[in-house]
C-alpha cells in the first residue's frame, strides 16, 4: 500500500501547519434544504485548513433509488412517479437552498435524472436488474448530494471543489468486503488536486469504481468507510463522523432508550459493534483509522456542542463490557452425527462447503464433545448453506454418520464487546444470568479467544426483551442516574449542597454517578446538557429559561442514562399530580413533599399502581421527621409480617418544643414569638399552631401501615383561635395574647393531676384518628424529649407491651435533606448501585 498523496499546498494553508480534517455526513444529517444549511454553518464554523467533508445520500434517497430500479426491472409502471417525486424532493431542496442561484443547478439535476430516466427505461425493456446496473443507480444519491452542498457553499461565497469519489477511488470487491486500491487512487486524487487546490472539498460517499472501470458502491452504509478512505488519502489528523445520536452508545437507542453514551472506544471495540449490528459505523471504517492511528469521531449533527465518541488506539476499558449489539435476520445451521466424533477435519469440510456456496459464517461453536457443529448464517443465504452441508455430507449421510443437517431460521445474535472482558472471569456468566431471568433460551455461544466479544444465537421473538435484560444486567460502569432538583429553597438547596459534596465520594467508592442534569423553581429552570458542574447557585441564577414540566422531564429523560430521578422539594400539590406519569416512564420520585402521601386517595393509589407496574420508586422518608427512619422501620415492620395496630407521636419540632418549654413563667403567646424570633417556626405560625400539617404526617404514616386514611378524616385540634385565623402574620401576633389565659388554665389544670400538655398525633387500634393538645403523665416517654425532637411509637403484634420508638431531632433544612439525601441512595442501591 502507498502512502497517502499530499494535497497541493494551497495558498491559505501553507503558512500554518495544516490540520486537516475529513467530515462525513450521513443521510440523517442531510435530510432536507434545512439540514445542509445546517451542515455547512456547522463546517463553516470550523478552523481547520484544509476541509474534506464526504456527504451521503439525502434521507431515504439510496432505498428509494434501489425501488426505482427494482420497479423498472419489472416493468412496474410506477417507477415513473417514483422518479418523478425523487426528482422534485432535489429539485425542491436546490430551490430552497439556493435561490436565486438554483437555476443551474436545477438544471444539472434535471439533466442527471433523465439520463437516469433512461437507464430505468432500458431495465423495463430487458425485464431484469443486473448488479452492475442496480450499483450505478444506487449510488446517485451521493453524486446529487455533494453536488448541492457543492453548490450551496458556492452560493455562500465559499470556494469550494466537489470531488466525484467514481473519479478517483478504485475498489476491488473481496470476499471480506470491499478493498480499497490505495495506490491507484492517491494518484488519481494528486492529478485531481492539481486541478482543484481548494481548501474545501466535498466528495460524494459509498461510490467508487472497480477495476475494470465500473461504477460500483461501498455497499449500504458504505459512506463511514468513504470518510475513513479519504481520511486516509487526504492524510487528515481526523475524521468525523455526523449521525443523528450522541455518538457510539452502548446498544442501539432504538431498542434499549436506556441506553448509555460512550465517551470512546477502541479500533478493536468499534469494530467488533459495528461487525454484530451498530448500525452507526460501518464495520470497514476502522481499518484505514487503524493503520495510520488516525482518530475517529462519532458525534450529533443536531449537538456540535457534544463531544461525542473517540475512536482511537488503545486500551480504554472501563469494566468489561462496553456495548451490546444485536444482528437480526439469521439461521443457526447445525450438522449432528456420532461419525464426527474424533474426526479431523470435519469443521474444515464445513467451511470450505460453505465458502463455496459463497456463504459467509457468522457465528461458529463446536462443543468439546465434537457430536455436532454448529454455524449461524445470514437467512438469505441459509438455503443455499443447508444443500451445501447436504452435498458436501452426502457420503456420511447415507452411512448414517452424519445423522442430519438441521436448519433453525428466525434467529438473532446477540454480542456483548468489550476489551474488558478479557481475563476477567463471570462476564459470561452475567449474561447468561440476565438471560435467563429475562427466561430468553440460547441456541448456540461463541466467544472470540481474543475475549473481546460474547455472542449468543437466540431466537429473534426473544431478541428485544434479551438485549433489553442483558444491557440491565451488565452495566457495570457506574450507574448513572439523571437527576432533577424542583424546588430549590431551604431543603432543595441544602440537598443540592449535599449532593455536589458526596458526590466524588459515591462516583469513587460506589460506582454511583448522581449527574445534576435540571433544577426547577416556580418561575426558572437550568437544564444542561450533561450535568450542573460545580457551583449550582450561579449557574441556576444565571438561567433564563421559564419552569415548564414537561420540558423539564424531556429533558431528563433525553439523556439516555440508565436511570433518571426527580426530587420534588417543593410543597406544590401541581408537582405531586405529575408523579404518578413520572413513575409509570420510569422516573424515580422522591421527595420530602407531604401532598402525595397525605393528599387525595386516589391519586396517591394511582402513584402506587404506577410505581408498581414500571418498577419506577417512590420514596418520601423525609415527609415524616425529617431525617429519622421513621417510614422506613414502619415499612420494615410491615414486609416482615407484622401488623401496625397503633401509632402515636409527636411529629411537630415547633410544637414538641413549645410545649417542653411553656412551664407557665412565660406566657404561651411570648413564646410562639421567641420560636418564630429562632427560625423554630414556619414564617406564618399558624402553619405549625394549625396542626394540619401534623395531621398530614399522620395520614402518611397510616397509609403506609394499610390503612387507607384521608385528611378529613383526622380530629384536628388547632391551636389557632377561629377569630385570628384569616388575619395577617403580623395582626395574628399581635393578638395572639388573647389565648395565654385559656392556655393558663389548661396548664394549671394537668398540673394538679401531675401530668404535662403535650401536642400528640394518634392512630389508636379503634376509633378516630385525631391530632391535639393532650394530657400526658409526666413520667411518659413523650413527657421528656429534647428540644424540637420528635418522637414515633408504633405498636404492632410483636412490639405489644413494649412500642418501638423512634425518636430524634425532626426538624431542620440539613437534617431534611439529608433524609431525602437517604431515600435517594436507597433507590441508587435498589438498581445497582454498590452502596
Ligand atoms: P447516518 O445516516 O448518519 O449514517 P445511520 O442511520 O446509518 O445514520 O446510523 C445512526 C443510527 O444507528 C442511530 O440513529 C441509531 O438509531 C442506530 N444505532 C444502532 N446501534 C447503535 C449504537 N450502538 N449506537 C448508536 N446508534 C446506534
Ligand atoms: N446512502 C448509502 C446507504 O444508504 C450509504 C450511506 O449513507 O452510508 O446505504
Ligand atoms: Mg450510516
């Protein structure tokens, strides 16, 4: 092979080192007239010196082309309206992308579509498509393509030159593909340059020319490896693959929308996911980049911003799987005989059976016992493969050596790569394990000894669900979860403090990646595009972009991570309706927001049923003494097989310190404002004096024990006198002396009986559930707390005579956060996470 042919120095590049760079765009990246209008600013806005961008055909145009002729060769009368639609949709697309300039190239389009006419015409008259005929329409896609980019950067006052790959590349078609005749091609393309010295070039992909002077293609998909083979021949620092998706991603998004993005590969990884199915690379493209350690780069057309996925040189492992692939449309092909039993050569006659009948083996296992070999091939060819073998094992067949020659179509196979995997024992075992669970059936296992790929031949009903199951099954890269903050006030901000700080420390040691990807306020949300880096504060108040839900979860979700999750640390009941639709698409909610737990039962079941039935969690420890385990020892209790009879408590910091403290030396007005004066209140008081907010933790704990209990159904005592409950927080404070008296009364009176007042919430075994000030003997537990503590007593079966308690500072923004900060790594350590 010779070495690529250096471009003419051109007169802009010759005073800098020029970088060259080869772009390729595929058919998804030039749809329309908008798409190459895109396209080009995109490549405008780009410094290298010297631009090769090799373009595909326009969305659909190659299949549409092979129908043309499909429909000609058959003397289809249709073929006439197809050619006259593919002609308009470039006619159309010149127009609009050229204006007042298009006349030319409308022009140049027709004239190329009525030598096309012609050709269909001549394939309706011999009533056949000889190959030669279907790989020179096929390919006229790309021809009209270049030329419109061609013409449009002209239109932009651009200098640009369009090279027709059929000039200069020249191709051998081998039994492994296509090979490229490096040496005859640089020459072809030095002559050309001399000619053209532009520092832009547009080149047409998946078209090139055979030895014999015939216009030939790639083959479909073939223009990855166009932009590795001009790489090459252009000698360029890098190439750039422009698709629609993120990059490489570790299974095809299609099926698995979980998929995740890699960040890069090796040649060898590439390679091994594009041969078995990722659709995204062209399994040629690699060789070129290979042998020069030239690095290529997947990226989105639609996010120039994103980096994308590097393929280069080296190894990047990072666990032992990166990817998964998934090849449809095959047939395992099975010989079974006692007769092969210790025979050599046998696997070789299968071989050179099959190589004959020009069928390529996909997949190939052999077990040790040597009674049967086993090969997967493509279904079209299958037929073909079974008379092979039939042919080739005649002899053996009629001796009844070989017992048969069996054929299993509907087959796919599934291959998880990665350079990781070698040496690494139980990656086999993980998906077999995830196989089985998924109850998917494997027909046949091979494993590359290079230990780079497993691959398993299953029948193609199973193949989603298996890819699916396998991809769960295997992400050992850190779990990664997309993470949505609403409400970011004293307990949101206090989390998302917490979080930036952990953060390091759960990436390192539990392999659990908590990636801040959107906050949420009332009025603005940040989104970004891969996650808050640093200071959240500044980058959420330089936002500008109005709060909207439904954006908002798009865009959590758009992130294809393996997980997402919504904290909602807003009080708003408009977030809780939305909770039950997060679920049931997989979001995980969790939140220290009391509306859905103690709001409506039905909703509240239908956030249940949606948690259910996606396996989605839903977690709300913090709604009930902050960060105390009270929800979760309630829910110990209840898995475990006991039964709640009754619970009781003091849920109220403000409360549970108003009544340690009142001892009559201060009147109870003085001491609601010294509380307030202490941040111990709510900004309005009577949010705390109300006890609604104490009964709403009731409500959620008794849900939670079975009971399915309803706001209105707790006696609610407020504290609050009916005359100052619609007046202002200033006009309430001030008058609020009007119930020191009364409460006097009430303390002299339990006192007498040597009791103390305390504000207790009460589920009992019978009877109303009910939320007041109480009477309680001073030596109860509730009598002597610390301070704002709260206190949770759960009688149940086993805990009869003696309640469990739960008892603790319950109130607070850190210790709140912190609660929530626990439900959030409990739901990281239900999917995975090694906490
Ligand atoms: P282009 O027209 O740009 O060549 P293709 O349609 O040929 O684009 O390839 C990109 C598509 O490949 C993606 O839209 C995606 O649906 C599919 N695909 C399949 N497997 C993968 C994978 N592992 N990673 C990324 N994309 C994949
Ligand atoms: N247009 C060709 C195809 O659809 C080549 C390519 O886009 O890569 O197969
Ligand atoms: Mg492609």
């Amino acid at each position: 092979m010779s070495a690529a042919v250096e471009p003419a120095p051109l007169p802009s590049a010759s005073a800098a080192v020029p970088a060259t760079v080869v772009h390729k765009f595929g058919g998804t990246s030039v749809a329309d007239a908008d798409r190459y209008r895109h396209v080009a600013q995109l490549l405008l806005a780009r410094g290298e010196s010297t631009q090769v961008t090799v373009v595909s055909a326009m969305k659909g145009v190659t299949d549409a082309l092979i129908e043309l002729a499909l429909l000609a060769s058959r003397d289809d009368a249709r073929w006439r309206e197809h050619w006259h639609e593919l002609r308009a949709r470039h006619r159309g697309a010149a127009v609009s992308l050229l204006g007042e300039h298009a006349g030319g190239t409308v022009e140049w389009l027709d004239d190329r579509f009525d030598h096309l006419a012609r050709i269909l015409e001549a394939l309706a008259v011999i009533g056949e498509l000889p190959n030669e005929v279907l790989d020179r329409v096929q390919g006229l896609g790309e021809v009209y393509s270049a030329h419109l980019l061609g013409a449009h950067f002209r239109a932009l006052g651009e200098d640009c030159a369009v090279l027709d790959a059929r000039d200069v590349l020249v191709v051998d078609r081998g039994e492994l593909g296509v090979d490229v005749g490096w040496e005859t091609s640089a020459q072809r393309l030095a002559t050309w340059r001399q000619s053209h010295p532009q520092s832009r070039v547009v080149v047409t992909g998946f078209v090139a020319r055979d030895r014999n002077d015939r216009i030939t293609t790639l083959g479909r998909n073939g223009s990855d490896y166009s932009g590795a083979i001009f790489a090459a021949l252009f000698n360029a620092d890098e190439l750039h693959i422009w698709t629609d998706v993120d990059g490489v991603l570790s299974a095809d998004p299609r099926v698995v929308p979980e998929a995740v993005q890699l960040e890069t590969l090796s040649y060898d990884e590439a390679c091994e996911l594009a041969y078995f199915g990722a659709k995204v690379v062209h399994p040629q493209t690699m060789s070129p980049a290979m042998e020069r350690g030239l690095p290529i780069i997947i990226r989105n057309t639609f996010q120039p911003g994103h980096p994308g996925t590097r393929i280069a040189a080296g190894a990047t492992a990072s666990g032992p799987i990166k990817g998964l692939t998934l090849s449809p449309d095959l047939a395992v092909l099975n010989l079974e005989g006692t007769g092969l039993i210790g025979v050599p050569g046998t696997a070789e006659r299968v071989f050179a059976a099959l190589r004959n009948a020009h069928v390529s083996v996909v997949m190939i296992s052999q077990g040790s016992s040597e009674h049967s070999i086993c090969c997967v091939v493509r279904q079209g060819e299958a037929g073909r493969a079974r008379d092979a073998l039939l042919h080739a094992f005649a002899h053996e067949l009629s001796l009844g050596h070989v017992q048969r020659v069996q054929l299993t179509p509907g087959i796919s196979v599934l291959a998880a790569v990665g350079d990781g995997m070698a040496g690494q024992p139980g990656v086999a075992a993980r998906l077999f394990e995830s196989l089985a669970r998924a109850q998917v059936n494997i027909l046949a296992i091979a494993q590359g000894s290079s230990e780079r790929n497993i691959s398993v031949a299953i029948d193609s009903r199973d193949a989603t669900k298996a890819l699916r199951a396998a991809h769960a099954g295997f992400w050992l890269s850190p779990q990664t979860f997309s993470v949505g903050v609403i409400g970011p006030g004293n307990v949101g901000a206090a989390l998302l403090d917490q979080l930036h700080k952990a953060q390091p420390q759960l990436l390192s040691k539990a392999r659990l990646d908590l990636r801040l990807r959107a906050v949420l306020s009332r009025k603005r949300m940040l989104l970004e595009p891969r996650a808050v880096e640093g200071d959240w504060r500044s980058a959420f108040a330089a936002s500008t972009t109005p709060a909207d839900l439904d954006q908002f979860t798009e865009h959590l979700l758009a992130a294809r991570l393996p997980h997402a999750m919504i904290i909602d640390c807003s009080g708003s009941a408009d977030v809780a309706d939305r909770y039950a639709g997060w679920l049931a698409a997989g979001i995980h909610v969790v939140t220290p927001n009391k509306q859905a737990g103690a709001g409506p039962l039905p909703r509240f079941h239908a956030i249940r049923a949606a948690a259910a039935a996606s396996g989605a969690r839903f977690r709300y420890e913090a709604t009930v003494g902050a960060g105390l385990p009270v929800i979760t020892t309630l829910r110990d209790l209840v898995d475990t097989g006991d039964e709640v009879t009754a619970i009781a408590g003091i849920f109220s910091g403000t409360l549970a310190w108003l009544f340690n403290k009142y001892d009559g030396s201060v009147p109870f007005s003085a001491l609601v404002a010294q509380a307030r004066a202490m941040g111990y209140t709510e900004p309005d008081p009577r949010d705390d004096l109300s006890g609604v907010d104490v009964a709403r933790k009731l409500v959620i704990l008794a849900r939670e024990a079975g009971r399915d209990l309803s706001l209105e159904d707790v006696q609610v005592e407020s504290l609050v006198p009916e005359s100052l409950r619609r007046s202002s927080v200033e006009d309430f404070m001030e008058h609020l002396h009007g119930v020191d008296a009364a409460f006097a009364t009430r303390l002299q009176a339990a006192r007498d009986r040597g009791n103390v007042l305390r504000y207790v919430a009460q589920l009992p075994a019978s009877g109303p559930a009910s939320v007041g000030l109480v009477e309680l003997p001073a030596s109860h537990a509730f009598a002597n707390l610390q301070l704002t503590d709260n206190v949770v007593q759960f009688t149940t079966r086993r805990y009869c005579d003696n309640p469990l308690v739960v008892q603790g500072p319950g109130a607070g923004p850190e210790v709140t956060a912190a609660g929530v900060f626990a439900d959030v790594l409990r739901v990281a350590a239900g999917e995975g996470a090694r906490l």
